[in-house]
C-alpha cells in the first residue's frame, strides 16, 4: 500500500503490488521520499499501480540520515493537515520543491519552520503574526505573547495574565521575544531563497521550533510520531560530534 500526494487529486491510496520482488519493474519508482509518474488503473476500493517512472528520485535524501529524518517530518505534516482526495496544488508544489532543498540545504532547522509556516497557510491554519488576535491592533516591535489557541500573536495589553494552564477556558499563552516575531514575519512573507541567508543562533532556533511545534500539535491535536525520530537522530549525531 502506499500514500501518494498529487497535484490534482491530493492523497492518494493506492496498490502497487508484487513491488517488494526482485524482479519488480516498479519497486524503484515506489520508494520513499520519490516524485514518480504513475499509470493506475481503477478498482473498487484501491487504484492499482500498473507502471511507474521517477521523475527525481531526490538521492541526497536518502545518502544522509538527518536529511532523512526531516524528509520524514514534512512528509508527516502533510498527511496529517489532508484528507484524502482535496486537490491542493500549492501543498504539492511546496512538499516538492521542499524536498529538493533538504538535499543541499545549510540549515534544515530553518528550512523546517519555512515549510511549516507556508503549510499552515496553505491548509487554513495560517498564523496571525501582524495584528493582535484578540484587539486587531497592529503589533508593535516589543516583546508580544504567542498563542496557539488563539491563532497566533497577542499584544502586550491582551496577552498578560494570560497562561498556559491545563483546564482554562481562556486562550493560554506564552512569552514572544522580538527577535523570533520579527524571524516568523519575515519567513512568512519571503521566498525561500531570500531566507536560506538568514543565520540564526542555537537560542533563536530553539524558541521558534518549540514555538511552531506547540502551535502544530494543537491545531492537530496529536503529536507528530516523526518529531521523536528526528530529535533522537539530531541527539545522536551532536552526542558523536556531528
């Protein structure tokens, strides 16, 4: 079984059978992580995969476990953000080109939060960062509060005396320094040419990924099983130096 994402019809299920032979003509063009051009022929409850060719097979994901891992993570994102058969166009052209910059990109935490801001958008989730969610006053440049709940930034007025607490029917929450705000504008509103140049440091990308991760699993409301992968590979790879 495998779950495809397409242009114009979104996610797929379907069947590819008698790939994982030896002698299967297809199994290459099955793989994880690969743009392929199928021809499925329709059946009751499946389509079936009669021919496949890759289209890029983006190699570099699979040479490099940590380009992996995150692979991994944006390919969870956007299954569990679609339902099977929404045609999203934008989705698919971004998961594409996404997947070709986790091949030659410098920083993959950056990269990430690009992806998860532009998916949020494309998905309905898009996170108000220019005006107060609750008063619609611009944001001023100063520290703001960050609330999942609530859809995005709170000014300093709306957002004190409100916090993340477990059982309160207020939205919850939590501090947002300048300097990420002006970090999550500037990746939601840039190409990602323009923001590969960005160079941020362990601190800063540290409150953007929890920040963005937390606004995630509440919109969700699950956790994402490939996060637990990515952070063991990412502990490892510093534990050896890497």
């Amino acid at each position: 079984m495998l779950t495809v994402f397409t242009p114009g019809m979104g996610k797929q299920q379907l069947l590819a059978k008698g790939v994982r032979k030896i002698t299967s003509r297809k199994a290459g063009h099955v793989e994880l992580f690969t743009h392929s051009q199928f021809l499925v022929a329709k059946a009751r409850t499946w389509g079936i995969v009669t021919q496949a060719e890759t289209i890029h097979a983006f190699r570099p994901l699979r040479e490099d476990l940590l380009r992996t891992s995150y692979a991994y993570y944006a390919a969870e994102l956007v299954d569990r953000f679609t339902q099977e058969g929404d045609e999203n166009r934008q989705l698919f052209e971004l998961l594409l080109a996404t997947l070709g910059w986790l091949g030659e990109a410098r920083d993959l935490r950056l990269l990430a939060r690009f992806f998860e801001l532009r998916l949020l958008a494309l998905v309905g989730y898009r996170p108000q960062l220019f005006q107060c969610v609750r008063c619609q006053a611009d944001i001023e440049p100063v520290d703001n509060f960050w609330s999942p709940a609530a859809g995005g930034v709170l000014c300093p007025r709306c957002g004190e005396g409100l916090v993340e607490q477990s059982g309160n029917d207020r939205p919850s929450a939590e501090p947002l320094p300048l300097n990420a705000l002006k970090v999550l504008r500037f990746l939601q509103t840039r190409d990602w040419e323009t923001c590969s140049r960005l160079r941020l440091s362990p601190g800063l990308h540290f409150q953007l990924e929890t920040l963005l991760q937390r606004y995630i699993v509440y919109q969700l409301e699950r956790s994402l099983k490939s996060l637990g992968f990515l952070r063991t590979v990412r502990r490892l790879l510093s534990s050896s130096g890497q």
